[in-house]
C-alpha cells in the first residue's frame, strides 16, 4: 500500500513539475536527418562508405578462400559427433547405471 502511495505522490509531483516549466502555448518543432542523403553528400560520408565497402570486400574474399579449403575430414567428423550428442547405446548405458 506503502509503495503504491509513494509512486501516485512521485507521479503527481513529475505532472506538476513538467507542466509548470511547460508553458501553454509551447511551439514544438520536429525535424529529421535523411542519413542515407547524408552519407552520399557529405565527404566524410562518402570516405566512411567507402571503406566500409573496402572492408566488406577483403572479408568476402577471405570468405571464399575459406569456403574453397578442403576440410580436415578428421575435424569435420568430431564436430558432428559434438552436435549429435550420445548415440541410443550410450544414453541406455547411462539410464542403466543411474537406476543401478
């Protein structure tokens, strides 16, 4: 009840603070930043899009060689065996030696 009180007194002194430093007839204005018009005008826009694009190109090619190298059979096979977990034989050795 406590708690409830106190949040109804901090809401009522929040409401009479902002509308005291609010005056009635406020003019409000809004305005936006177009940030794609103002990546391609502006030159640091264009020095930042460019190496942005840089980078994007030498992670794919570093990508595509990565794609293209054999895979060490050995490691392939221990990564599936990581992600299939116990095989049936295992998981019922486990059951019988939990009830054991």
């Amino acid at each position: 009840m406590r708690q409830r009180l106190f949040i109804g007194a901090m809401f009522g002194v929040f409401l009479a603070v902002t509308s005291a430093a609010v005056p009635a007839h406020a003019e409000f204005k809004f305005a936006y930043v177009d940030v794609q018009r103002a990546l391609n005008e502006c030159d640091a826009g264009k020095r930042a899009k460019a190496d942005f694009q840089g980078k994007v190109t030498t992670l794919e090619g570093r990508l595509q060689r990565q794609q293209n190298e054999p895979m060490d059979v050995g490691f392939a096979r221990s990564i599936d065996d990581s992600l299939a977990g116990p095989s049936p034989e295992q998981r019922r050795a486990e059951v019988q030696q939990a009830r054991g």
